[in-house]
C-alpha cells in the first residue's frame, strides 16, 4: 500500500495551483474539467497534490464539512515541504498571498521550520530537512 494523493477543495483551483507553482517550484502533472471541478495535480514526488473546488467537496461530502478559510482557525492538518531554503521560501510564500502562522525558527531538534497559511488558509510547513540519524 502507498499513499497516492492528498486532495484539498479550494475556491479556485486554477489560483490555489499558481500560488503553489510560484512559491514551491511545483509543477502540473494533470489538469482536467470533471462534471464538478476543475482537477489540478501537482507534481511532488511519489504522492500527488491535487486541488479541486468546493463544488466536488459539496456533494462528495453532503454539504457537511469545514473549508479552510483564512479568517477562520487553521484545520488541524499541514502541507510539509523539505528545503534548503526555508527563509526564501516562507517569504515567497508571505509575497504571494501567504500568511505568517510562525516566522523560521530552528527547532530543538535541529530542523528549521516555518508555519505559513496559503491562499486558501491551508497550513504549510517549510522546513529544513531532518537528520534521522
């Protein structure tokens, strides 16, 4: 078993997968009109990020669900990125459209890590990469 995607309902699918193009370096690896949603998959690595909007997530979901939104509290869940260059990257993110949740800092355990929202409120992690050993 493997993981094959993380999917996120957004506003705009088509502005969600610039934002993440122009700050993370992403690219497309699909996009196509299903009979609710533009469909965007963003090239990762082995898992896809994909957006799709909130008129799927309407009736995947019944109506019954809780969008991230920016005025509101971030939803307990994160988009994590490993780089280098977290700083580059959290002000990228915060020119962008992104909003701060923490400035880079490093982390007790040695990685340097950076808290964002994106376009959309989602909550992002910058991070360096982490030393297992």
């Amino acid at each position: 078993m493997k993981l094959g995607y993380t999917v996120y309902w957004v506003n705009n699918a088509e502005e969600t997968a610039t934002f993440y193009e122009t700050v993370f370096g992403l690219t497309r690896q699909l996009e196509m009109q299903t009979p609710l949603t533009p469909w965007i998959e963003m090239s990762t690595g082995e898992t896809t990020l994909a957006f799709a909007e909130f008129s799927e997530a309407d009736v995947l979901f019944s109506n019954n669900y809780r969008k991230h939104e920016i005025g509101e509290p971030v939803v307990a869940s994160i988009i994590s990125f490993i780089t280098d260059k977290v700083e580059e990257t959290y002000h990228a993110a915060l020119a962008n459209g992104g909003v701060s949740i923490t400035a880079p800092r490093q982390e007790p355990w040695g990685q340097i890590i950076a808290r964002v929202r994106d376009i959309n409120g989602i909550a992002i992690s910058i991070a360096s990469p982490f030393n297992h050993s």
